[in-house]
C-alpha cells in the first residue's frame, strides 16, 4: 500500500509539473517609462495593472469611458493576467513583473495594458499597446504580441516601447511629482473621466447649436 501512495505521489507531482510549465511568460517593465495620473502625479505602489486583449477600436474604448467611466472600458477587454504599481521595484509609478499564466485563447494576440490609479477597476485609467518604436520592427516586443503558444519563450513588454500610435486612452508626457523618484521622467499618463458638468456642457452645446440651425432655416 505505501508503494502504491508513493508512487501515486510521483505521478501527481509529476502533473503539476506538466501543468505548471504548460503556462505563457511575459515580463512587464515599466521603469524608463513610469506610469503617472492624469495630473502627472506617480502612481502609488498597490495600483492595479492589467495585461489583455480587445476586438473593439480606440474610438468605441474612449466613447465606453465618456460614458461608464473606467469599468466599462475594462468590460471591453477580456484580461489575461493583473499585477500592481510597484511589483519587482518597490517604488511608485513602475513595475518589473515577470507574469506567468495559461495562455489559451490569447497566443498572438496583440496585448494591452490597462493600468487605474487605485487598487481595483475604478477611477483614472489607461490603456496602452506596444508598437513598433523608432523604426524597429523586428521580432522584438516592440509589438506587444503574446507569445505563440504556453511553451513558445516569454516576451518583453515595456512601456518605452509604446509611442503615440500605442496609446488608446491617456497621454504621453512627464511626471511632475516632488515626491517621486520619476520626478521629470517622460512618462504615460492616464485619461480623467469628463465631470459629468463637463459632459453637460457639451450636450448643452450640441443641442444650441442645432437649434440656431433650425431657427435659420
């Protein structure tokens, strides 16, 4: 009886082995490129980042986040993989991670960073894609392609590599923080939801406007 538990304790060791290597690597880095708020302030250690993928277009995220705000941009993506501000640096506005997780359904597919300025889907965010940067199209992770499959090498994800075509929603600019250590750094910068006031007025504009063309015809 103890050789057969044995055994049945090689076996299962052995499966998890099997399961744990079948998973897709990717690393996250972001560090010469920080990550900032929309008011260029860095982003605090704990703040959640997302790794996954979309079929929807830049203009159909930016009108899910005039409308919903923050969750329903992240209810247009199917999320991979989360990690936090902080992870593998111990320092704001940055991350180091090495991300391991089943790939199914995601192998090839072009990867997108969702990153919110608080420690669940809410508030501030953005959404980045790697591109090709300054002239590089080699099969590098310029392109922020997963890996082709969960034994294919892990890819590089940083966010230096993303240029302006890269970003779906926030900015490019810099961090304007005393109290970081990327104070002054170019930086990624996420999107604020319009105040509801701001969204008001506009509206209000819209519906002016087309009421003095009527009042000309």
């Amino acid at each position: 009886m103890k050789g057969i538990i044995k055994v049945s304790a090689v076996i299962a060791a052995a499966v998890l082995c099997v399961s744990a290597a079948q998973a897709m690597t990717v690393g996250l880095t972001a560090a010469s490129w920080p990550i900032g708020d929309a008011n260029s302030l860095g982003l605090a250690q704990g703040d959640l980042v997302e790794l996954g993928i979309t079929s929807h277009t830049a203009a159909q995220i930016d009108s899910a986040f005039t409308g919903g705000g923050a969750s329903a941009v992240q209810a247009l993506f199917t999320i991979w993989a989360t990690d936090t501000i902080g992870d593998g640096t111990g320092a704001d506005s940055s991350i180091a991670a090495t991300i391991v997780s089943p790939g199914a359904g995601f192998f090839g597919a072009q990867a997108y960073m969702l990153v919110f300025n608080q420690s669940s889907v809410g508030g501030n965010v953005g959404v980045f894609a790697g591109t090709p940067f300054n002239g590089q199209t080699s099969a590098n992770a310029d392109s922020w392609l997963y890996p082709l499959s969960d034994s294919a090498g892990a890819k590089q994800f940083d966010t230096g590599d993303v240029n302006a075509n890269g970003v779906v929603l926030g900015s490019i600019g810099a961090i304007n923080d005393g109290s970081s250590v990327f104070n002054g750094s170019p930086a990624l910068l996420l999107a604020t939801v319009p105040e509801p006031s701001s969204i008001a007025l506009v509206v209000l504009g819209l519906l002016g406007g087309f009421g003095l063309i009527r009042r000309r015809r």
